[in-house]
C-alpha cells in the first residue's frame, strides 16, 4: 500500500459517511461573519425570488384589468375605471426595481460564499501541504510525488468546488422554494397542489443515478493521480528519457491515461447531466395538468401568468437541490482522502517532554543498533561506534553495506528498531527534531538546487545569514569566481534543479550552502564525487578548514578522499568489518586491502602498509 493510501480501513456507518463533509465545514469557522451575511444575502434572494409570482400577480391586476388590450387600458385610465395611472406607474416601476435588488441578492451571495470556500481551499492546501511535508522519510520512500500533489491540488479543487456550491444553493434554494410554494398557494391552492404533487417524482432519478456518480467519482480522482504520477515522473526523469529516446514510451503512457480519464469523466457527467432532461420532463407533466386546469377552471390572464411564473421559478431550486446529493457523492472520495492523508501521524515524532539540544559538542554513539526498511535484510545489524567531538571518521565499503543509513540515522530520518543513537550522550528520541538538525549540515552526492537565485540557494542553509557571509561561504567552496562570472551574478537562476550548471559548480553551491549553516557536525555523502580533480582538491582543502573543531562523518566510495581521517570505518553487509587508519586497515582488513587493491590497482607492500 503507498503512503498516499490510508492505512487504516475506512469506517463505515452513517456518522463516519458524514464526518468529511462536518470535518470540511469545520474549516468555514474562522470566516462564519462573511459566511453567514453570504447565507442572509442568498435567503433575501430566495424571498424576493419567491415573491415574484405575487408581484407578476399584482402587475396584471393593474395593468390588464379583465384582459383588456393596450387601447382599452388608456380610455379606462383617461375616464378614472380600472387601473389608475399611479397604480400602472408604480407597477411599472415595481419590476425593474424587484430586478435590481434580486440581482443584487444574488451578487452578493455568490460573491461572498466563493470568498469564502476560496479562503477554505487555500487553508486546506496550506494544512495539507504541512502534514505532507512534516510526514517522515519512509513515508516519501513508499509515497509516489505525482499522487501527492493530486491530492494537494486536485482533490482539494474538488472539495472547494464542492463547497462554494452546498454553500450558495444549500441555504438559498430551499428558501427560495419554500417561499415559492407559499406563493402560488396563495394564489390558488387547488393549482398549486395540481402541479407541486409531481415535485417529489424527481428525487428517483437523483436517486437512480447518485450511486453511479460516486463511484465514477472515486475512479476520476484515482485516475487523476495516475496521470500526475505520469506527468511528474517524466519531467523528473527527462534526460534519462531522453537519453534513451523513449519520449514515443511516456507519450504513449500519458495517452492511455487520459483516454481512462475521458471515458471514466464521460461517465460521471452522463450520470450528472441526466437528472436535468428527468427534472424538466417532471415538471412538464406537471405544466400540462396545470394547463388542464386552467382551462376547467377558467382562470384569468393575470392569475395564469403569476401561477406559471411561480411554477417555472420553482424549477430552478428543484433543479440545484436535486445536484446536491450527486455534489456530494463526487466529493466524498476527494475529502476522504484528504482528511484521511492529515489525520496519518508522521512514524518520527518528537517524544512528550523531548529536550531542546542547545549546544552541541559533536559526540555521536551508535550502540548496538539493527534497522530495517522494511522485510527485507536488515540494512543494520548489531552496529556499536563512538565518533569523538571534532573527529574525522569516514565511512567505506561496497553499495548496500550501510553506510548511507548510517547518516540517515544521525539526523533522525528514522529510529533504530533496536539500540540507540545518541548526540552528546542525548538519545536522539529524547530531543526535538529540529534541535538535532539544526546543529547537522550535510552535503550528499545527490545535489539538489531549488530554482531560484544562486544567492537564494546558497541562503537556504541559513535563513539569517548576512549577505557578506553568502558571500564567504562561496569562496571557501571555491564557488565565488564562477558565480561572478553568471550573467547576473548571484542573482543568476539555476533552473530546474540547477540543470544552468555544471555538475561541479552545482556540487560548489551545495558545499557553500552547509559551509554556511556552520553546524558542529558535517555529514558528506561522497561530497566530492561530482568534482573535476582540480576542484576535488580545492574543496578538499575547504572541507578541511571547515571540519577544524567540528565532527566530520564521511562516507567515500573513493579511498584517495580519506586516507587523511581520524579513523576509517569499514563496512559490510550491514556490519562493521572493521576500525582503523589506513595503514592500520591495510594490514588488519581483508576487506579494506581489497578495495584498496581494486581502486589503486596494486598491490601495497608491508612498507606501504606501516608509513601509509
């Protein structure tokens, strides 16, 4: 299962079926003022709206007393029979009047509420996005970034959509109908009872069909996260691609995804747009017994056209409050995955009561720790090593031997599963996190830049650095010249991931960014391995300088880069093989004389062994 999946099954049951929606209002309650004049603003659109049938009512009375035409009209009025002229102008005016304030009404509420579910979208992607980035390591090992980033922007867009929707027809609609109702009943019941006995036939297509609605629903937001996943992989991996002139591949991939989403989509909005013609063909039966009516009863113009302006206005509540519940169906999967994404703990937590590391002197101790990712071998077995305050240890051995779980474990990105690491005799499970990391600088292989400035990815290592000490930080990494020598300087962009540059002056600005964030511990991951040999030794010299008082934890697949540490480290299927210098290993460790052997090509002599 990935990460991006719950981890728990489900809970079933009507209450835990409404607890994403109850979870998402939860998040109106810092803007209820504006939500509820938004909620006032649509019930005077809804009361205006469903007067209108009153007023159509009152405007025939004064201007078509018994049906008469135009000509008829004006002598009645000239000889003061039937409809006065202040009558006529008041009825004239009344419309447009009646018009402007149910526009306005109308304005105001669709306004405010998307104001609203807007300002909700971005808290909800704020918290999401924070939850995401506060989960631990291994919750990015097994989560896919494409799927991560569906569920930050897509499934959130629907939850808006959703709630911007229930918000404008959840409080005006029934209003507006129940107001309606009130109306063409006050005109004529018997009418009104003809025609609104029909109204409930129009729940069963919305019945019918909102099953449907959810689980293609469901399958949309699945299938959005694969063509995400799909997206993000290949711009990712696009040299690789390249390189290997599979664009036809990815093409065809993305092709056939999309293909899953038209055919899914089609089959949401078919299950949507449906219930609309159903509506309509409801409520034409109900105008045709209404004409029935009519006729029997002998009704008059002005009475007919208030009942059918009542009965029209009454269709377009029915209508929206009939999408409701297919509303909800679609925002069901998107929610559920959202609440259920930010209620995952993170596995790395601060523990109760867990101390702030204030200084730190560099003392790390692994004792007799064993960790796993997973079933598979242990990537740790039994592993106990002291590192001095201001010692130079480095890491060798061959891929998969641990040594890069080593670093992973000293800046907490996971606990052992048995044994300890401690930082100044303080297990790390006992401090805040951003406390141990805070007084942690490393430099891997794998450089990474943001996309941004020179000088903002230098600043990353230390947010309150001045901008001469950027400046320092670059020419002890020996990255300064080549930064002058960018079209704007520091103010130079990188691009993605730093492609602008080499992959030595990306390695330069990396070294620059931890020279910066001067912490007293140093963990490099082969911090060199992207350096031509001129510059290996200019960073070389720049790591010593910086690793003067300080522990330094180095892992080298190159042993030309540690023949000068306090102590070199040799690692093996998860054990370490053995502890020493290099001249002591060379004569003690089998498995070090070995690397030795295949990455210096000869073989050392007993002298080699004892001056080395």
């Amino acid at each position: 299962m990935h990460a991006d999946q719950a981890t728990t099954p489900r809970p079933r049951g009507f209450s835990a079926h409404w607890r994403p929606y109850a979870e998402l209002l939860s998040y109106l309650k810092p803007y209820r003022g504006r939500f509820f004049f938004g909620v006032s603003m649509g019930v005077l659109y809804a009361l205006l709206n469903g007067s209108i049938p009153l007023i159509v009512k009152y405007v025939g009375d004064s201007v078509f007393p018994g049906g008469a035409d135009q000509e008829a009209i004006r002598k009645a009025a000239m000889s003061g029979m039937g409809a006065k002229v202040d009558a006529v102008v008041l009825a004239c005016l009344l419309v447009p009047l009646v018009m402007i304030l149910r526009g306005f009404f109308s304005f105001m509420n669709s306004y405010q509420m998307s104001w609203v579910s807007l300002r909700v979208l971005t808290d909800i992607r704020s918290k999401l996005f924070a939850s995401i980035v506060g989960q631990s390591m291994e919750f990015f090992d097994r989560a896919r970034a494409g799927k991560l980033m569906s569920r930050v922007m897509n499934d959130t867009q629907v939850a808006q959509s959703t709630l911007s929707q229930l918000s404008v027809s959840l409080f005006k609609q029934p209003v507006a109908l129940v107001a309606g109702v009130v109306a063409v009943m006050l005109i004529d019941w018997k009418f009104s009872i003809i025609t609104l006995v029909l109204f409930p036939v129009c729940i069963v297509p919305v019945a019918l069909f909102g099953r449907k609605v959810r689980k293609a629903g469901e399958a949309e937001e699945q299938l959005a996260g694969e063509m995400n996943v799909i997206l993000q992989e290949t711009f990712a991996g696009i040299r690789l691609i390249k390189s290997y002139a599979e664009e036809k591949l990815m093409i065809s991939m993305f092709n056939r995804a999309a293909k899953r989403q038209f055919r899914n989509s089609l089959r949401v909005r078919k299950s949507t747009e449906i219930t609309s013609p159903l509506v309509e063909i409801v409520a034409a039966a109900g105008v045709g017994l209404a004409l029935f009516y009519v006729y029997a009863a002998e009704l008059s113009a002005a009475k007919f056209l208030a009942l059918m302006a009542g009965i029209f206005l009454l269709y377009e509540p029915i209508k929206s409050l009939s999408r409701i519940h297919m509303q909800l169906q679609k925002c069901l999967s998107a929610t559920t995955n959202i609440f259920e994404l930010m209620r995952q703990p993170p596995a790395i937590v601060d523990a109760p009561g867990a101390r702030e590391l204030e200084k730190c002197r560099g003392e790390i101790v692994y004792e007799d720790v064993e960790f796993s990712y997973g079933p598979q071998a242990p990537a740790l077995r039994g592993v106990s090593l002291r590192i001095e305050p201001g010692q130079r240890v480095a890491l060798v051995g061959s891929s998969g031997s641990g040594k890069s779980t080593m670093l992973s474990l000293a800046l907490r990105f996971y606990d052992p599963q048995r044994g300890s690491v401690s930082l100044d005799g303080h297990d790390l499970r006992g401090l805040r996190i951003e406390s141990v990391r805070k007084h942690v600088g490393i430099v891997t292989q794998d450089t990474f830049l943001f996309h941004d400035t020179i000088y903002n990815n230098i600043l990353f290592g230390r947010q309150d650095a001045t901008k001469e000490e950027v400046e320092e930080a670059a020419r002890q990494a020996y990255a300064h010249d080549f930064i002058l020598a960018q079209p704007l300087g520091y103010d130079s962009v990188v691009g993605d991931k730093g492609c602008m540059l080499s992959g030595g002056q990306q390695q330069r600005l990396s070294i620059a960014r931890a020279l910066l964030k001067n912490a007293p511990v140093l963990l490099l991951d082969e911090a060199t391995s992207a350096l031509d040999s001129e510059s290996e030794r200019m960073i070389q010299s720049a790591l010593e300088k910086l690793s003067a008082g300080k522990t330094v934890v180095a892992i080298a697949h190159r042993l030309s880069t540690v023949l000068t540490a306090d102590r070199i480290v040799v690692m093996s299927e998860g054990r370490i093989a053995a502890v020493g210098t290099h001249g002591e290993l060379l004569q003690s460790s089998p498995a070090y004389r070995t690397l030795y052997e295949m990455q210096f090509h000869h073989i050392p002599d007993a002298a080699e062994a004892v001056t080395a």
